[in-house]
C-alpha cells in the first residue's frame, strides 16, 4: 500500500478522503520507530503525533496491532480513547504492500513497518446518527452516571477505564399498548 511518503498520494486516499467520505476525525501514519509520516487533523493537514494526543491507551493499540503475524493481511486493533474531554473510536493497522506471485488470489502481504490509525470522534453529530439509525430516544454521551437516563453503555478503554458512557432514554414494554 505505502512504498514512500508521498503526501498528495496520502491526502488523497487516506486523509482527506477519509473525513470526507466516512467522517474520520484524524488519521496518522507512523513509521517503525513510531516517528510521524502523515497526520490529519478534522480534515487539515496537522504536525500532531497520536501519542501526544491520545490519553493512555494508544500504546496498548499499537502494541496489539504490531505483533500481528506479518505474512498475513493485517486486521486493525481497536479501541476507545480520549483526547481532552472528547472520547474516540479508534482503529490501527500495520501498512502493507502485496507481492503478486501467479494469480491475484495467491498475493502475499508484506508489512512495511508503518503503521495506518484512525479515529472517529463521539461528538453531537456522530452521537445523533446513530440515534436515528438504531432507533435509541434521545441518545447522548455523557462523562458520569449521575447524568444517565435509563439506559446506558459504558465506553471502556482497553485499559479497563471507563471514559465515558452512550445514553438513552428506553422505552417501557407498556408505552406501545398505551392510546395515543
């Protein structure tokens, strides 16, 4: 996937494209030694390292992620993290480029060393999509449970730390046979 540091390739097809098509907030690219190559930052380029970001936890993701078998395609370690007061979803994965040998089904995957993270912000916005789309009333997230309604799902990092919790207001079993 990634053979040099390109950086138009990396806007084009990592950054940019992200946040544009599916909403990421950040996206990193970090060498074998943990060195930035490429951050992005809410859809502008930004001189940001994740580690310096992210509360605790990232190192734990990375770990994960490359100690990973590295014939195999890569399958991203993920995790929820905090950065500020704002609770992440977070996804890492070892960079890879294939190596064809006879036909296409038969590629092999050879990891670079670099590695690729995203992360999706809980905010307002994110929080009111996935309201509508699994039909939870009046979903939020909130930092304590003395803000919870009467339901809730505690966001738990890796750690074991609870970072923050998704809240909605449940529905009785009897408000469906009430009249309206």
């Amino acid at each position: 996937l990634v053979s040099n540091q390109n950086m138009a390739w990396a806007d084009k097809n990592i950054g940019m494209y992200m946040h544009d098509r599916f909403g990421i907030s950040m996206s990193f690219v970090l060498d074998s030694d943990h060195r930035l190559v490429y951050s992005m930052v809410n859809g502008k380029w930004a001189d940001k390292n994740p580690l310096d970001l992210f509360s605790g936890g990232l190192d734990g993701i990375l770990k994960t992620t490359r100690d990973q078998a590295k014939t195999e395609p890569p399958v991203p370690a993920t995790g929820f993290l905090k950065n500020g007061e704002t609770v992440h979803i977070v996804a890492a994965s070892i960079l890879t480029k294939f190596k064809k040998e006879g036909h296409v089904g038969n590629a092999e995957a050879i990891a670079t060393g670099w590695t690729l993270i995203f992360s999706k912000a809980f905010d307002a916005k994110l929080v009111d999509d996935l309201s509508k789309n699994y039909l939870l009333d009046n979903l939020r997230l909130v930092s304590t449970k003395s803000e919870l309604l009467s339901a809730f799902v505690p966001l738990r990092a890796s750690s074991g730390e609870i970072l923050g919790y998704l809240t909605w207001q449940a529905r009785s079993p009897s408000e469906s046979m009430a009249p309206s």
